[in-house]
C-alpha cells in the first residue's frame, strides 16, 4: 500500500514536471523576449504577422487632420461605489472592469469598457511606452480596453470581428505624483506573481486620461498582443500624463511574468511591443499640428526678415549714391512684416 501511494506521488510529479515543460512551448504561452518573444508571436497567432499591427511610431508624414473627430464622452467612467479586480495575468497588471462603463461618439457605436492594462519598461531604461511620437519612447503606457457592445455580446465575441474593439491609450512621462495612478499602484504587492488577484475600491477612472482628451491620434490596428487581432480602433491621446519617478519604479520592480512557486521567476519587465510597419495607412488627428505650423510661421518669418534685410541693403546702396527715392521703400516693408505676423 505504502509503495503504490509512493509510485502514484512520482508518476504525479512527473506528469506535474512534464506539463511545466512542455507549457513554454505551448500556443497561451508567449512572452517578450526569448524563444517565444515578438518574433515568433506569428507562428502560433499568424494576425501578428499579419495586416494593421500595432503599436506604431505617430510621426508627422502620416498624419492627417480630420476635422469629423469629435471628443468622445466617456459614460459611467466614475465607478467609486464599485469594488473591482486587480490581476496579475503574466503579462501585464489588469484591472477588470466588468461594470457598466462605456465611450460614446465612436463610429455611432457603444462601445463597453472591459479591463485597463498598463505596459512599461525597467529601471534601467524606463522606456516602455507601446506608441511612440515621432521615434520618441515614453515611460509607459496606459489601454483601457472596451468593446463593441452594440453588434457584440461580450468581448471574447467581439474581440476578432470588424469594429469589434476600441482601446484608450494613454502616454506616461515622469513627472509629479499622480494620486489617480496611485489607486492602481498602491495595490501591486498583492499580484505580485501571475494569477493572483486582488479586490480593490473602484474610482473615477477618467482621472486616468491626460488633459484635454479631445486632443488624440485615431488610426484603425490590433492588439498589441496575441493574439494581435487586427480590430482596434486606436484613440491615443496627445497629451501625456505624469507619474512620479517613485511610482514607476514601483510598476517597473513589483510584479513577475512567474507563478508564487515557481522556482526560476522572471520579472515583469520589458512588457511592450516594437512599433510596426505602417505601410499606407493614415493616422487621423483632432487637433492641428502645432509643431508643424510652427515651423511654418518660422519659416515665413525668416522670408520676411531676408525680404526686409535686402530692400534695407538695396535702400542704403541707393541712398550712399546719394539718392533720397529710399523713402518710398519704407511703408513696403512696413506692409511686409505686418502681412505675415
Ligand atoms: C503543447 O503542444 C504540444 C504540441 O505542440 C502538445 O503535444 C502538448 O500536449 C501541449 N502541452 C500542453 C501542456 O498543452
Ligand atoms: C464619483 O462617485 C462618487 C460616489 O459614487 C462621488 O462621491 C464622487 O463625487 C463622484 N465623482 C465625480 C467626479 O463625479
Ligand atoms: C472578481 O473575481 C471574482 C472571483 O474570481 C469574481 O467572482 C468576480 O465576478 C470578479 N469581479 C469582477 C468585477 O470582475
């Protein structure tokens, strides 16, 4: 008896030590880097080697300004009275929101909000944003991730079908405390490893989006993760939003990819995607360039300062042969420099 309940404890912790091995080959896991990194995401999840992927560089030759991009209203954003789940899934930190929280004036759809993710860096090189702008990285990003609750059911339906998904992303830089990021931050020593969860009080999480929210990047791509569904309609915000450099070194050391027990734990570090190819897509933006028309109003200042130095030469030529015709010339450039400032 005693030999056959030994035989059956090892034939367990072999098949226990089997399935652990062979599950890092397997299609649910993949990770950031290794063998089952990015590169080889396409093998198991061929969309990710597929058409619209994100994240993307935003730079300027893409984008294109579309007055129709109205801001979006965000409907039920305010879940103070809710509790909410806070999960270690071993890639990222999710808070579900399984509540009654939605955008509207996306495509005249409603679109149910279903669980917000962040993605980030590491200590040494807290460049960790998904989105960058203009080849810049930011610190880390913020998706808050709804789905088409008019056409879909739930998010699993929605997740692969055309306008099945709508995803907030929101930059991160550092900058002073941000009390509204601390209500997720303060609760990461308890999911720390993979699957562990904790319940957490619910808050306004519009205190989450940056300032003027109208301001935003719209562009039609993916997941950016396996399965890299190519059904995102993407809002990324202009404006960033800061955290203090406190508070993203507690995001960048608290948490593990690894289960509690497991004896070789990798850190959740690292845990963003490179920008795709963008091929002949546009970005659509809300708001005009600003850096653009600077360079533009620099640009005809320039002209104008050239035009003025050079009538000023031209006059002074005149005036040494002695010519006093130079005074016609001075409600011109009078006239110049006004047109253009
Ligand atoms: C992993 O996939 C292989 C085939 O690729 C299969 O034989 C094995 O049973 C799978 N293991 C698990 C844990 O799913
Ligand atoms: C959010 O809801 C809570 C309680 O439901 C309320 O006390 C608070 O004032 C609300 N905040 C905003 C900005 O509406
Ligand atoms: C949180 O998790 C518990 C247990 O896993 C589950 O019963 C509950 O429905 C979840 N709540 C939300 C808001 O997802």
């Amino acid at each position: 008896m005693p030999r056959r309940g030994g035989l059956a404890v090892l034939l367990l912790a072999i098949l226990r030590a089997q399935l652990s091995s062979a599950a890092p080959l397997n299609g649910s896991k993949w990770t950031y880097v290794g063998s089952t990194g990015e590169k080889s995401w396409s093998k198991k999840y061929p969309s990710c080697g597929g058409l619209l992927q994100s994240p993307i560089d935003l730079h300027s030759d893409i984008l294109q300004y579309d007055a129709s991009l109205v801001p979006l209203q965000f409907q039920g954003y305010n879940v103070s009275n809710k509790l909410l789940n806070l999960t270690n899934d071993g890639h990222s930190v999710r808070l579900n929101l399984n509540a009654d929280m939605h955008i509207q004036g996306l495509h005249s759809h409603q679109y149910r909000a279903e669980q917000l993710h962040l993605h980030w860096g590491n200590r040494n090189d807290p460049r960790g944003s998904e989105h960058t702008v203009s080849g810049k990285h930011f610190a880390a990003e913020l998706h808050i991730v709804h789905y088409n609750s008019d056409l879909y059911p739930d998010f699993s339906a929605a997740s692969d079908k055309p306008e099945g998904l709508a995803v907030l992303a929101v930059l991160i830089e550092i900058g002073s405390f941000n009390p509204a990021y601390d209500k997720i931050f303060s609760h990461l020593q308890h999911v720390r490893y993979k699957g562990q969860q904790a319940s957490v009080p619910g808050f306004n999480v519009e205190e989450l989006l940056p300032e003027r929210p109208d301001e935003y990047y719209r562009y039609q791509g993916s997941l950016t993760t396996p399965p890299c569904s190519p059904t995102v309609l993407w809002t990324v915000f202009r404006n960033p939003v800061h955290i203090s450099q406190e508070q993203l070194l507690a995001l960048e050391t608290a948490l593990y990819c690894t289960h509690v027990d497991d004896p070789s734990p990798r850190e959740m570090v690292n845990n963003f995607r490179q920008v795709q190819k963008f091929d002949e897509r546009l970005v659509y933006i809300s708001f005009r360039k600003g850096v653009i028309l600077s360079v533009a109003l620099a640009g005809v200042l320039g002209i104008s300062i050239v035009a003025a130095v050079s009538i000023w030469l031209f006059r002074r030529k005149k005036s040494k042969r002695g010519d006093s015709k130079g005074v016609i010339y001075k409600p011109a450039i009078k006239k110049e420099a006004g047109a253009h400032a």
